[in-house]
C-alpha cells in the first residue's frame, strides 16, 4: 500500500528478510519482465548451510530451469510484481487467514492467475539464505511437509466449492495414505527416497486434517525458540 501512495512506482520487488540478493538479482527479475510481460516473476533462492549450498532442502522453491513464461509460481520470497497486477488486486493482497500457517503467498498467485496474469521465471534472478541447523534433520522437514499440505487443503477449500472437484482431492489424498507407506517399505534402502515418501505421507495427513477443520499454526512461534 505504501508503494501504491507512489505514483511513480511501476515494480515492486520483494525477498523474505533471511535472504540476500545477487548482485544482478533486480537487474534480471526487470529482463524477464521486459521480455515476457509477465504480471509477476519469481526468482531461485540457494540454500546454505555453514558456507555449503545443499544440493536437496524442502524449504524454498524449486529450481524451474530456464528463465522464460511459466504456468504459476510457488513462494513470494523472490519476486517482482507489477504495478498493474496490485491494482487489480482488492487489498489485502495476502490473506490475514494464512499469517500464522503460511500459504497466503500460494493463495495470492491463484487469486492472480484466475485474474488472467501472467507469471516468469527468472534463473539469473539469484537470492541466497542461509539455512539453520534446526532445520536440516528429519523431524522438520516431515513438520513442514505437514504444514504445506495443510495450507494447500485450506487454499483449495477457499477456492473450490464445487462437490466433483473436491471427491477428485479427497481421492488424490487416500492414494498418497494408502500407496506411501508402501513405497517407504519399497525404497527402505535409499535414505532420499525413503523420506520422500515420508513427506508425501505427512503432507496428505495435514490435507485430511485440513478437511476436518484443523489447522496448523507453523507460525504461531518464531523459529528455534
């Protein structure tokens, strides 16, 4: 809102405040921009731990490969919008619903995509940040995993009231409590594997909690307190 009270402002760039950019970070979000007149453009964020970039971390959006057009788009960690694009959007722009579970980024992007926008990436668009010890062992990752899908039940609820739509998520949802817990017992011998099929099965179970009206508070407490 304070940007908008600019009547020259034209972008807004914005990076989650554990992050830093590249030095050509604003610089290539504005190409991609330019280029592809996309209403909105996300850019990667590397995750490190002690100095050391990890190859795998389930805690930021993933790479997308080449800069260019893309369907929809995942965190509002790295990113530019335009000006247009917030117009057209009724404040708030995140929903106070999503505060404390995380989310609202994702629900944002729907509410801009049914709007007609158009979304980028942009690979060269680098932001960085720094990953803490609490938040590599198993114990977070499967908490988080359980809070995605949580946010993302809630999400689809806001935006799906039709019965179909629904039966087809709540079908979706048993295949991954049903078939997960087989393909960790599968892929037991591969460490990797083995826990993605753990955070799938984590992930459906804070979806079906979600559809019975429980919600996860990720939030509610600052992290490593």
């Amino acid at each position: 809102a304070h940007a908008l009270d600019n009547p020259n402002m034209q972008f807004l760039a914005m990076l989650d405040d554990d992050e830093w950019p590249s030095p050509q970070w604003l610089t290539e979000l504005l190409r991609i921009q330019r280029e592809t007149g996309a209403d909105a453009v996300e850019g990667p964020v590397a995750s490190v731990h002690e100095g050391e970039t990890l190859a795998q971390y389930d805690g930021v959006a993933r790479n997308r490969g080449a800069s260019g057009l893309t369907e929809t788009l995942e965190g509002a960690g790295n990113i530019l919008l335009t000006r247009a694009c917030l117009e057209a959007m009724p404040a708030p722009w995140f929903d106070p619903a999503f505060a404390l579970t995380g989310g609202e980024d994702k629900d944002f992007f729907v509410r801009l995509a049914r709007a007609g926008a158009r979304f980028a990436w942009s690979a060269e668009a680098l932001a960085t940040t720094e990953v803490p010890a609490t938040r590599m062992g198993l114990k977070w990752a499967l908490r988080r995993a359980y809070g995605v899908g949580n946010s993302d039940m809630r999400i689809f609820l806001k935006h799906e009231n039709n019965i179909p739509a629904r039966l087809r998520e709540l079908a979706k949802i048993m295949g991954a409590l049903l078939l997960s817990p087989l393909m960790f017992i599968i892929l037991g011998a591969s460490p990797n594997r083995r826990e993605t099929a753990l955070r799938k099965f984590f992930r459906a179970v804070g979806k079906m909690a979600a559809l019975f009206g429980s919600t996860y508070h990720e939030y509610a407490v600052i992290h490593g307190e």
